[in-house]
C-alpha cells in the first residue's frame, strides 16, 4: 500500500512539475517584461559593435580585393535581419506604453508577447555574438592570373553584347576594322586553342602593335574563360630572369620562399604543375612580351615537357629568328598596316572631316612618310589634329628632310617632329626626363615635379603648386601627341619603348647617361663623366658604390635599386664610400629609391647646390642630421621609408618648402619645434604616419614631447596638408587649416586609398559624436571635394546644407551614421543646385536611412556617375516625394542623365526607385548590380512583378529602353 502511494505521489510530483514550469515561465514573461527588453537591447547593442568590427574588416577585405568568406555574409545578413526584428520590438514597446490611457492602463496580452518575443530573440542575439568570432573574414585576394569566370548580375555592353564581369567590348574584331589585324587575331585565337600548339610566336618592328595584339588575345582568353590561369608579363630589351620569376609569381598568387635563381625556379615549376581540385589538368597561358633575346624557360622555371597542365607559351618579339630560337610552334608576322588602313587611321586620329578635300593630297604625303607605322601615324596625326593646312605643309617639309637612315627611320622621324613642335623648351625638358625611369616604368607625374623644380626646369612659378599645374599641362599635351602613354596607376605615365630610345637619343646628345647595371661598378667603363648632366642607373645587385669619381657638371643623379624589397631583413645594405658625392659639386637633385642604406657619406654635407633629395621605399640607417647641412634644399622626401625620428637638425633647413613623410609607418615622433622652425614650407605629407601629437613618447631613454598643432599655425605658406589625426580629441585651435589649398585630412582612424598623393581636397571623420565633425567641418567644409564620414550619431546633413558647406563634394561617402534618417530638411529652401558637383554616392550600414534625396535634389544631380546602396535596412526607395517641400509634381519619367555605374546590395525594404515616379532614365549606365532586394518586385513604380517578367528564352531581362541586360541568376 506505501510503496502505491508512493508511486502515485511521484506521478502526482511529476505532473504538477510538468504543469506549473510552463505556466511559471508564461508568467515570468509578465513578470520579467522590462528585464527581458533591455537584456534585448543590451544584446543589440554589443551585437552592433561586433557587426560595426566585423563589417570593416570585411570593408578593409573588400577594399584590398580579397573574397568575403561564405559564412561571413551569411552571418552578416543574419545580424542586420535580427537588429531591424528587435527593432520593431522596441517600437512595439513604445506604442504599448502609450496605448491605454496614455500608459495609466496595462496591456497584459501584448506585454506578455513583447517579452516572450525579447525573450527569444535576446537568445538568438547572444548566440550570434558568439557565432561572431571569425579567424579572419576573407580569403586572400584572388590572383590577376587566376581566371575565374564572373557570376553575371547585370552588364551593359556597347553593342548589346552580354559580358559577364561588366567590362566592355570594344568593337567587334578589337582592331578598328583593320582587316589584316583581324585576320591575325583569328588565327592567333585558332592556335590558342589548339592543344597540339604549345608556343606561339608574335614578331615584327617596333611600333607595328605587337603588344596591342597580345593584349587582345589576353582579354579574349580573359573573357572566353578557355585558360584556369592567365599571365602577362613584360620582358624587356635587358632581362631580368629574377624579375620575370616574380611578376609571374605576383600573378599566380606565389610567394617564393627562397631567393637563389635555381630555387625560385624549381618552386614556380611546382607552381605550374597544380591541378585542379578534381585532379583534372589546368590550362595554363602565359604571354611574354617584349622578348628582345631568347629566353631560356627552364632557368625561369617553365619547363613544358615536365608541366603535366595545358601550359602554353605566347611571346612577343621585333625578331622571328628569337621566336624561332625559343621552338615556338606557330609564328605571326605583324606587317605594316596597309595604306588603306593607314589612311583611316591617320583621318580619324587627325580628325579630317570628310569633306575637307583640301587636306586629303598633304595628308597622303605625310602618310607614305609614316611608312605604314601604326606608332608613326598617330603620333604625326595627333600633332597634326586641328591645325591648320600650312601647319600640315610645314610638317611635310619637316619629315621629307630627315636624313635618318634605318629600320626605324620613319617613326624616328615622325617622333622628332613631333619633340621638336613641342611648344617650349620647358615641355621638352618634362619628356626628356621621363627617359631617365626604367623601361616600361610607372612614372609618377609628381617626381616629374619634384625633379623639375630642383633643376629649375619651371620658369616664372611663385611656389610648388604652380609647378605642379605646369607638370600636368605638360604631360596632358605630350600624351595628346602620343608622346607619352597612360598608365593604369593614377597620376603615373608610361613611355613606349621605342619613344623612349628615341627620348635616350636626344638626351644622350644633351649629356644624359641612363644605364641598366648588373653592378653599379659597371658604369666605370666610361673613361670620363665631366659631359654627363644626368645620371640614372637601376641597379640590381648588392655592391659597394664607386669612389673618387668626377662629374664637375652634374645635376641629376637618381639610383634605383630594382631587387630591393622593404623589410627585407637579409638585403645587405648599400655602402657609400665617404668622398662619394665630392666630385658633384654642381648636383642639385639627388634621388634614391628601393634601397637599404647602411649610411649616408659625409661628402653628401658639402653639397651646397642640392635642391632636392628623394629617399623614397629605402630603409635608412645610421644618421641623417648631416641633411640639415645642406642649408639651400627645397624638397625633402623619405616617403614610405624605414624611418623612425627624424632628427632636430632638420630644422635648420629654413629654405624647405615640401616635406614628405607619406607612409613611414614607423615613425613616431617628430621633435617639437622642428615643424615651426621651417618657415618658408608650403607643403607638408604625413598620412600614413604613427605620430601621437603632443604626447609623451616612451622609450629606453625616459620620455620626450612630440610636436604640436600650435607649431602649423606660423607656416604662413603652408599650402598642402596631408595629415592623420588619429584620435578624436582635436585641438581646440585648426586655424592652421584655414588658409591651405589642397588637403586631405582624417580624423580617428585611417581611411585607405589607392594613390601616393591626395590631388583632391579630402576630408574624412570617423567618431561617435558630430561635434568632431563640426569642429572641423567649420574649417574645411566649403573647399572639401571628398567627403567620407562615419559618424555614430549624425542625425543629418543640415547645418552643412545651410551653411552652403557641400556645394564643391564631388565624392561623398556615409558608413554606419546609425542615427541619420534623412541628408537634409528642404522644405521650404532652395535644393537643386546643393549637390550639381556630386559625382560619387557611395552609402553603407545607415540603418534608419529610409530615402537618399528627396526628388528636388535628385533633380539636381545632374552630373553623377556612379551610385552605391549598400545593407542599408530602413531604405525603402532611393529618391521620395517630399510632401509639403517644393518637390516637383510626380511625373511618369524621371532622368538621371550621367549615371554610368549603380550597385544595389543587401536592402531588405527596398520596394521601389520612387515611388513616385513611374519610369526611371538612365541614358548613360554601363554596370549595375542588384543584390538581395527581396521586397523590389519591379525596377519602375507600375510594371508586372520583376520575377514573372524574367521569364522568357534568354532568362534575361531588359530595363531602360533594352540598355541593361539584368540576369535572374542569384
């Protein structure tokens, strides 16, 4: 009978258990209610600064080309939908406590909801901030070389034709028409694929398009996604097998590990021979161009008959017996172009109206001059553009009467023309300097400054930036003449290598030695320097400088080490022999660059003429306050250098108008009252600088004062800024800022970017109070052209927009301003012309930013190019009819008349363009992306939905007039 009770009393227990722990825990919802909804914003808000974290690691991924782990994404998306969920929870709060009897009345059923839903999603939260903790979000960047054929979201091709990474196809052969070039890159395409044809062979004369052609068959190859691994590499007249191993590395993504030639070989041999990852062959092409010699593949680390991969060769050359030398399977000779083909050429690049009959006689007399040359005839054509017809009679004269002899004959003829109607001896100079960098060098326009102004090549200028106008004027004008080439770096130049050995001819007359050493003790095979002007060698190896050499008549002297990389802990360092510099009296600029240097010589002291010294990518041991000697020096450069004081001395150097610090991460400490001591500054470089202003810097020594922001306030000719403040405690006093021209400023943080030098007036903030923007907006705003802020608590833009502060940002970029819900209140103001120069709108992470414009300022949009939407979660539409503002009446068509690129990713709420506009124009777009827009079911306001109108033959669909092909693939 007990043991029955018993039973029955632990069935009775386990019953009532399970009965009253639910009913417990639905009343500890009521009862908990106001624990539970902060516990849930609590875990909001530690789950936005981890998101805040995350997220720009992933920006800074994104920015350095590298791809965003899977589960990064997946977790990001996760903890944006989860943050707008408790939002609404929150809301929901708020209008419970104002809904009965303003709050007086309880309402038990929705408070019993809210926290049962808090509740939970306070667990979800907690969880995904322990999900958060990531060993990195991003996989290293994908190599050039590595192809990979591009998820297509949207293209806009030129002719209609569907890319898909976005990039335009030029025409449909890629050579103008020309048929003879079209009929080459068909064959050349014919033997690419064929399996059986291993190298293929490029040859013909310098200027003819060699490169143009191997540069098509790169892109095609590209873009047909034949090859797992694509490489271009650029050979030049004297290899380097060192250089050649390393630009093929870059591009395959390959870090050697070791530094002997037959090493590095063997290791970009095993490099080649991966597969797959289903164990299948790769198909491997690598292009060679610019081969002068032949080239043996083997000590390059290219041995086909061990690849077990598709491995081809293409190369380049001006000869076909290297070609031949180098066992290629099939060769294409490059032939002048026909005179037809000439002749369309020359009329399009002079831009001969056709029916200007008159110019049709001389231009097929300067045409039989050019001898078919592509080279020789747009650079006659060009000079010749717009002139009038005794300007063409003139130049026939001129290149009838050249008497040079040669193969190359012709295009230096048209190429000495062309140098000698340079208008001035100043432009001149600025092409005959370019000759001094290596062949197929990026040459910064800005050393073309720096160097111009040190050997006075600049006539009537009051200060640098007049001498910078004048640079840029002048490559402007020698590119126009096809005297210079563009080059893929911003602010760089390039120079054809036949213009360059032409540039040498000229130079060389004028006392210029430029020289490619396998030691720098080569150069001793001249019996004398006392003719030489300029002096530029590339050095390759480690050696100790010559001593004891004269050259009275010096001015120019530049050494670039071209095997140095910085941090590379086992380069030996240069030697400068103590009398080095002693028989230079006359130099005036002085340039090191990629080189370790034990010390500077003591010689270097008695320089007295030197103007400029450039010691830029070195890394500087032993002293370098025998600088300050040098009492008449105007630039000083140690930009992205090994340096970690810079020393007192410097000081004296009251003649110094530019200084340059760009990138010496190292550096901490300049000492006080140096900066304030260089009176005659104009222009001053430290982004990219560790210095803590005004702070005590610690070290074996005790502590010592960094300088201040008081020091900037008496350079009275301070021009150029470019300055990190990394933390957000400003001085109280910016008038330093009041008066310069060109700046790039970044308050609490860093802000990457791509370029050596800021030409751009840039301003950016990253702080969680706006008062740091204020304090310096008040400086800055009404000059700033790049505007980038991430700014916790920026409710809006509107003091800004009164002030007439935005007027000139031509770039504007918001991350993360977690409380802006509108730019702007225009109700009753004037707006069209407020953004007119905006040509970049970039915005991310703007949590409540529910539209971007209203329409009377999108009105006014009228020159921008590119527009950026990104995680934005409150976006509904992107341009609003603003009721009550003096916003137009909605209208069936709305015209964004230069927009080329639009990016629209990861919107939750995004129904519509505009809602009040029917039918969006975009007569200029090119690329746009759509990405993660569940609620957008239509690209205009009153279309069928988007996913139904997607389904027809092609699975593409067209938008703005059949411009834009949109792909439905996710």
């Amino acid at each position: 009978m007990a043991v029955a009770v018993d039973i029955a009393g632990s069935v009775v227990g386990k019953i009532v258990e399970y009965l009253v722990a639910p009913i417990g825990r639905q009343f500890g919802y009521l009862f908990r209610y106001n624990r539970n909804i902060e516990n849930m914003r609590s875990q909001v808000e530690k789950l936005k600064d981890k998101r805040d974290g995350v997220q720009g690691e992933v920006d800074a991924a994104i920015r350095n080309c590298e791809t965003v782990k899977a589960d990064v994404t997946t977790w990001l998306t996760s903890v944006d939908s989860n943050e707008v969920a408790a939002q609404k929870i929150l809301e929901d709060k708020e209008k419970v406590g104002k809904g009965c009897l303003n709050g007086w009345c309880l309402n038990i059923k929705s408070r019993y909801s809210l926290s049962r839903k808090a509740s939970k999603k306070a667990q979800n939260l907690a969880k995904l901030l322990v999900d958060g903790k990531f060993e990195g979000v991003a996989y290293p960047r994908t190599p050039m070389g590595i192809v990979r054929t591009p998820q297509m979201v949207v293209e806009t091709p030129v002719d209609g034709k569907v890319q898909g990474d976005g990039i335009q196809e030029a025409s449909e052969d890629g050579f103008g028409g020309f048929e003879s070039r079209s009929l080459i890159i068909r064959d050349l395409m014919k033997a690419i694929k064929d399996d059986n044809v291993r190298k293929i062979g490029i040859w013909g004369m310098g200027g003819v398009g060699k490169t143009t052609m191997a540069k098509e068959v790169f892109e095609r190859v590209r873009k047909d996604g034949i090859f797992d691994e694509l490489v271009m590499v650029v050979v030049s007249q004297k290899p380097d097998l060192k250089k050649v191993q390393g630009d093929i590395a870059e591009l395959l993504g390959l870090r050697f590990e070791e530094q002997s030639l037959f090493a590095r070989a063997c290791q970009l041999q095993k490099r080649l021979t991966q597969k797959r990852p289903n164990g299948k062959p790769k198909k491997i092409l690598i292009i060679l161009d610019d081969v002068w010699t032949s080239l043996n593949l083997k000590d390059v680390g290219i041995n086909l008959e061990e690849v077990d991969n598709i491995c081809k060769i293409l190369l380049t050359s001006r000869e076909k017996d290297v070609c031949d030398q180098m066992g290629t399977d099939k060769t294409f000779p490059i032939n002048v172009l026909a005179m037809e083909e000439a002749r369309n050429l020359f009329q399009e690049t002079a831009r001969i109206p056709s029916g200007a009959t008159d110019f049709f006689s001389i231009a097929e007399d300067i045409l039989n001059e050019c001898g078919g040359l592509p080279l020789a005839i747009t650079t006659i054509a060009s000079l010749l553009a717009n002139k009038c017809k005794e300007a063409w009679m003139m130049v026939h004269r001129e290149l009838k009467a050249s008497d040079l002899q040669g193969e190359y004959a012709k295009v230096y003829g048209t190429l000495q023309v062309s140098y000698d109607f340079l208008r001035t001896e100043e432009i001149k100079n600025c092409f005959l300097l370019c000759c001094l960098f290596p062949e197929d060098f990026d040459i910064p326009i800005e050393d073309l400054v720096r160097f111009g102004v040190g050997i006075k090549m600049f006539r009537n200028i009051n200060n640098l930036h007049e001498a910078r106008q004048n640079a840029h004027a002048h490559v402007e004008m020698l590119r126009n003449s096809n005297l210079l080439l563009e080059s893929v770096i911003i602010d760089c130049v390039k120079m054809h290598d036949l213009v360059r050995d032409f540039a040498l001819s000229i130079a060389c007359k004028g006392q210029f030695l430029v020289r490619l050493c396998t030691g720098i003790k080569e150069w001793l095979i001249e019996d004398t320097y006392e003719q030489y002007t300029s002096i530029s060698l590339q050095c390759y190896e480690k050696d100790e400088l010559p001593d004891g050499i004269k050259c009275p008549n010096l001015k120019l002297m530049q050494l670039i080490g071209l095997d140095y990389e910085l941090g590379d802990l086992d380069y030996e360092s240069l030697k400068f022999p103590e009398s080095f510099f002693g028989g230079m009296k006359k130099l005036r600029v002085l340039g090191l660059t990629c080189m370790s240097i034990q010390s500077l010589p003591g010689s270097l002291q008695f320089l007295t003429n030197l103007r400029t010294v450039s010691l830029n990518e070195c890394k500087l041991e032993g002293d370098l306050s025998m600088i300050a000697k040098l009492e008449v020096l105007e630039i000083l450069s140690f930009a992205n250098s090994e340096i970690q004081d810079l020393p007192i001395e410097i000081g004296k150097l009251s003649r110094l108008r530019l200084l340059d610090l760009t990138g010496s991460s190292k550096l901490h400490r300049i000492p006080p009252c140096l900066l304030s001591s260089l009176i005659h500054l104009e222009e001053l470089y430290l982004r990219g600088t560790s210095i803590c202003w005004a702070e005590q810097i610690h070290d074996d020594g005790g502590s010592e004062m960094n300088a201040s922001f008081a020091e900037l306030k008496v350079l009275s000719n301070l021009l150029v800024i470019e300055i990190d403040i990394p933390n957000v405690v400003l001085p109280v006093d910016l008038i330093f800022l009041e008066k310069v021209e060109r700046f790039y400023v970044c308050v609490g943080g860093t802000y990457e970017i791509d370029v050596k030098h800021v030409f751009q007036n840039t301003l950016c903030c990253m702080a969680d109070e706006s008062a740091v923007l204020e304090v310096v907006f008040h400086v800055l705003g009404k000059k700033t052209e790049v505007l980038y802020l991430k700014v916790r608590d920026l409710k809006n833009l509107q003091k800004e927009f009164e002030r007439e502060e935005l007027l000139k940002v031509r770039d504007l970029e918001l991350q993360s301003c977690d409380e802006m819900m509108s730019f702007v209140n225009t109700v009753g103001r004037q707006t069209a012309n407020v953004f007119q120069n905006l040509e970049s709108l970039c915005l991310s992470d703007m949590s409540k930013l529910k539209s971007i414009f209203p329409l009377s300022i999108a009105s006014g949009l009228i020159n921008l190019k590119r527009l950026k939407v990104i995680r934005c979660q409150a976006m509904e539409e992107l341009f609003t009819k603003e009721i009550g503002g003096e916003d137009m009446e909605a209208a069936r068509t709305f015209v964004f008349p230069r927009i080329e690129s639009l990016h629209l990713k990861g919107l939750p709420s995004l129904v519509s363009f505009c809602k009040a506009v029917d039918e969006i124009e975009l007569p200029q777009l090119e690329v746009m992306k759509l990405l993660r827009l569940p609620k957008i079911t239509s690209i205009y306001s009153k279309t069928e939905d988007l996913a139904a109108e997607c389904q027809h033959a092609s699975s593409e669909h067209c938008f703005f007039k059949g411009k834009v092909c949109c792909s439905t693939n996710t």
